[in-house]
C-alpha cells in the first residue's frame, strides 16, 4: 500500500460510499434477524470499508488463501459488518445476508471459522489481539512473509487485561507487520466506556507499551487511509490507530445515544433509517481488492511422527514433565513447522529442551497466560504450524475462556499442564492443579492426556491414544483406575494385596477425554463389578465423575472415587497423599471395605 499513489477523490468517495453500503446491509442483516448489534457496526463502517478495499491484499474468491492478509474481529458483535464487507467483496451473496443468525445458516451472531474468511472465533471480548499476535508471529518470523494483520477492537474491551498482555508482547516481538485499530465510539453496552472519547489517553497509553500510534477520525476514510499508508512504512514496531467514532453513525436520533447497544432498528423505522443513509451514496463503484504477495512457502504438518521410539529402560524414574520436553524436541526435529510457547515455565515444564535445539520455533510469552493461548490460537491458524504450549497445569485455569474459545474457533491445539495435584508438596495449594481435569473435560472436542510414565508422555505427544490395562489376572476381584501418581500408588497398593492374597486390577486411562468406556466395564464385569478410582484432583469434574458417566447405564456397577476433598496445604507429597486418602495404604483400605459392604 505504501509504494501505491493515494487515493484521488473519487476513489475516496468510493470508500466512503462503501462504508454506507456496509451500514446499509448491517442494518437489513439485523432487522431480519430480529437481533444483532448494527449501532456497533455503523461506528466501524468507514474502517472496514479502508481495510478491505484499500489496505488489505487478498484475494475474495479465496479467504484463506496463506498469502492473503489476515483480518480478525476482536469486536465481534459486529459480526453483520464483517459479513456486509465480504458481501461487498463478492465473496458472499446479497440474499445470504438476510439469514444472519438462523439455525441453518453460518452467519453467526459473533464470527467462527465456520466461515473460510474467519481464522479464529471472537466475541468473548478481548482476545482478538493475543490472536493477531500470534499470526503476526507466524508471518514475520516462521513464513518470513509479507501478509500483514490487522485487528479491529472496541475502545470498551480495552478494559481487558488480555488486551494489555497482547500490548506487550506485540512490542517486545517487534511485529511491525501488525496493526491494530480501536473503535473508539465511547459507548459500552451498559453505560459511557471508561475514558469516553480522550483518544489523547487513548494513545499515550498504547505508546506507553512500545506501540506507533496515530488517532484519528475514524468517519474519515482519508485519515485512515493515511494512517494505514504510513502504518506500512514504520519498521521495528507494532501500529495502534486510535479511531473516535460514534455508534450509531448515519442513524438519526440514534447516533451517540446511550441505551442502543445490541437492539436490531425498529421493523417499522428501518426503511427510512436505510433511505437516509443510502441518500449520501453518489456513486456505485464496485472496488476490487490488491492481490496479495504469494511468497508464503509451501508447507505439510500432516503425519508427523517421532522420529524414534522411546528410549527409557525398565525402572527408570523419569517426570512426565521433562519426558515431554524430550518428546517435544524430537518432535520439533521430524517436521520444521513444530512451536513451542511457554509462560516462563520452560525449566520446570522442560519445554527448555525445544528451546536447546529449535530456538527459532520457541516463543516466550512470559507470565501472560491468556495471551499465551491466544497467541497460540493464532500461530496455528490456517494450519501454518503445529503448536504446543505449557505452562503450570494450574495456571491455564486462568485461561480459560481463551481454551474455550479456541474450541469453538476449532484450532488444533495442544496444550501441556505439568505440577498436578497435592502430590506438588511444600509449594501449597496455589500451584497445585486440582481443577484442570474438569476444566478441560467441558470443552467440546478436547482429548485430555494424563499420562503416568515417560513412554506415555512420550507417546502421548505424538497423540497415541489408547487405554491402558497395565495389571491384570483371572483371579481380580476390584478394577483400580489410577492416574499420574495415582496410578504407581494403585500399583503399589496391588503388590501388597497380592501378598495377601487378594488381586486388583490396575487400569491406567491414559486419556480422561476419550475414555474408554469399553474396556473399564469389561473390566469391572471381570471383578465383580467394584470399581475404585483415585485420582489427585477434586472430585467434582475428575476422573471419578467420567468413570461413573461411563458406566452409568450398566446394571450391577458399583464405583468408590478416592479424591482431594477440601483446599489443600503446603507438605511433603507423601504427607498429603496420605491427608487426603490417596495414597497406596488407602488403596488398600478401600479395597477391603468393598467386600466388608
């Protein structure tokens, strides 16, 4: 854009006449709905209009080409004015416009990757910035192409921190490929947004973390053409356009009024708000957008398999955590387009060990969780690269909603939590993942891997998911189901009841999320029916719950769940276990009180 003459006044026109058209679609879009935010579309009109018919290069007929620019809506509910823009691209027909929101139509009230020009799913606001980070990321320093990203925001979702964790790592990564701009329309959905219309605030703030930034009028498709060209030339930096808006524009009695945030126009006024608006309309110039550069490289992330079995001997002692930071670099060394992102975590988590031999694919995010799965989220978009992040399995609580989003936008992520359970010791409940089960057994379409030795972790990186029956004879009379350092405990427990006389079998599950139901019932109809299960977790949402699920609809089944009850403590992991029954000797205990009940 920057090499490129600006634009005369006929072309200025042409925006400005586009950005109606987009008003005007937004608005049919919501009123058929009967639902839907076209106050916050009108506010961004003249952006996405500069955007997509000025800045951006892409080619329409192709939305996730791996050349195109990439464009992500952290405001999305303003999901009628993206899909008013591809409408206006050609890439969508007029008529499907009208469908925004049904049962049967992708259009969504906030974007998903149902949709080939969406990469990732917005709407829980501020997020969207971690996302573009992260396919900056990839653009600049993996593909070391020239596609650019841009993001739009809200000034009211600046309020999340997730926005700030983005700020920072935009800057410190120097992605001067780019650009976010922020709509900064003043209303919020309830009341005024916090700083209203300072932009001058606005801008010190984003400047304060590293940030080119420019404000301007955000009505005025000629500064924003302006402020993109220049954008285009800053070298080292990341650019925030700070753009005053005001919602509602083009609507009379409704622009810049409070109490209209997510109302559809009334049935009987629209025609005439439309006919305002379409009265401004001089010309019907169709704009057709630059194609990209296609200079992004051809790549294959299909098939990837560790290089060589693993190489652990019988009775090595060796943490899953650092197993998985060996797996993960012989990973890294079958297929160049493996990442790794940690949270400062990587000399516990051992992604170090990624880091060692593949500097150039490790990704430091710091202590910035959210942001860490967002950038994630966003480096795997269009299958561009394969990508691990860990970090303290109790930490990724606080990134939840990211996780959960990153369901939705259907992203092939892999995400490692290490330091599960009481078993921590000394450093106390605050490090301990007792949640993390539950958390990531609610999200659609997740596998949880809980693996108990290095060969399972190992194995579990190259995604081998398979149940385990790990102990097993003719003569058990109770199904043990045991995981990570529960499952040694089952195990130790076994050997002592079998010198008493009495066996146990022993199932590792290995995934929590697919469990296999089939072999734990087949199992129990084995022993009797007496499962027991342990777990170093809480037992609301842990392996106990998914075991009793499973077995839910079988008759003759009776299941005990060993569990972390209550908040736990700092001490020694043995000391805990044994607090909290879940260790070998209570194993044992329960065992025996099944055939005393």
């Amino acid at each position: 854009m920057s090499g490129e003459p600006r634009p005369g006044q006929s072309r200025l026109q042409a925006l400005r006449d586009a950005a109606n058209r987009l008003r005007v679609r937004s608005l049919r879009a919501t009123c058929a709905a009967g639902s839907g935010h076209p106050t916050s579309c009108c506010s961004a009109a003249e952006i996405l209009a500069v955007l997509f018919f000025q800045a951006m290069r892409y080619r329409a007929s192709r939305p996730a080409h791996p050349s195109n620019d990439r464009f992500v809506l952290s405001k999305g509910h303003a999901a009628p004015l993206l899909y008013a823009a591809w409408a206006e691209a050609g890439f969508l027909k007029e008529p499907e416009l009208l469908n925004l929101r049904k049962i049967d139509c992708d259009l969504e009230g906030h974007p998903t990757p149902r949709l080939p020009f969406v990469d990732v799913a917005t709407g829980s606001l501020g997020q969207g910035l971690g996302a573009a980070c992260g396919m900056a990321y990839a653009g600049k320093y993996f593909d070391k192409a020239s596609y650019r990203v841009f993001c739009l925001l809200g000034d009211g979702e600046a309020s999340e921190g997730s926005v700030w964790e983005a700020l920072a790592f935009g800057s410190h990564y120097r992605l001067d490929n780019l650009v976010a701009i922020v709509d900064v329309n003043r209303l919020g959905q309830s009341e005024a947004a916090p700083l209203c219309h300072d932009t001058a605030v606005h801008r010190r703030r984003w400047e304060a973390f590293g940030w080119n930034t420019y404000v301007v009028d955000g009505h005025a498709v000629e500064e924003l053409d302006e402020a993109l060209r220049q954008a285009a030339q800053v070298k080292g930096k990341p650019t925030a356009i700070v753009a005053k808006t005001y919602k509602g524009r083009g609507i009379p009695g409704v622009e810049d009024a409070e109490n209209w945030h997510g109302k559809p126009m009334p049935k009987d006024k629209v025609e005439s708000i439309i006919g305002a608006i379409q009265s401004r309309i001089q010309t019907h110039e169709v704009l057709v957008p630059q194609p990209p550069i296609e200079d992004v490289p051809q790549i294959s992330i299909a098939g990837i398999c560790m290089p060589s079995p693993p190489e652990y001997a019988i009775g090595d002692k060796v943490a899953t955590r650092k197993a998985y930071g060996v797996a993960l670099a012989k990973l890294g060394g079958a297929n160049e387009r493996v990442v790794a992102l940690d949270g400062d975590t990587k000399n516990s988590t051992f992604s170090e060990l990624f880091k060692q031999v593949h500097p150039e694919r490790y990704i430091e995010c710091y202590i910035a969780e959210q942001n860490m799965v967002s950038v994630a989220l966003g480096c795997a978009a269009r299958d561009r690269a394969v990508v691990f992040a860990s970090t303290f399995a109790a930490f990724f609580t606080r990134a939840f909603d990211h996780i959960r989003m990153g369901a939705i936008s259907r992203t092939n992520l892999n995400l490692c939590g290490s330091h599960c359970g009481v078993s921590i010791g000394e450093d106390g409940p605050s490090q301990m993942a007792l949640e993390d089960i539950a958390m990531f057994r609610a999200i659609p379409g997740c596998t949880v891997f809980y693996p108990s030795d290095a060969v399972s972790a190992e194995r579990a990186v190259c995604l081998a998911a398979n149940t385990k029956v790990v102990r097993n004879s003719d003569a058990d009379r109770v199904t043990v189901i045991g995981a990570g350092v529960t499952l040694h405990e089952a195990l130790a427990a076994a050997d002592e009841l079998a010198k008493q006389g009495t066996c146990i079998r022993v199932i590792d599950p290995f995934t929590i999320k697919p469990l296999d139901a089939a072999t734990i019932i087949t199992s129990a109809r084995a022993t009797g029916g007496r499962i027991i299960t342990v777990e170093d977790h809480y037992r609301e949402g842990g392996l106990g719950e998914a075991v009793a699920a499973a077995v839910s609809g079988e008759p003759g089944i009776v299941l005990q769940s060993l569990a972390v009850s209550g908040v736990p403590r700092s001490g020694k992991p043995a000391e805990l276990l044994d607090l909290f029954g879940i260790n070998a000797k209570n194993i044992i205990a329960a065992v025996k009180s099944t055939f005393a009940n």
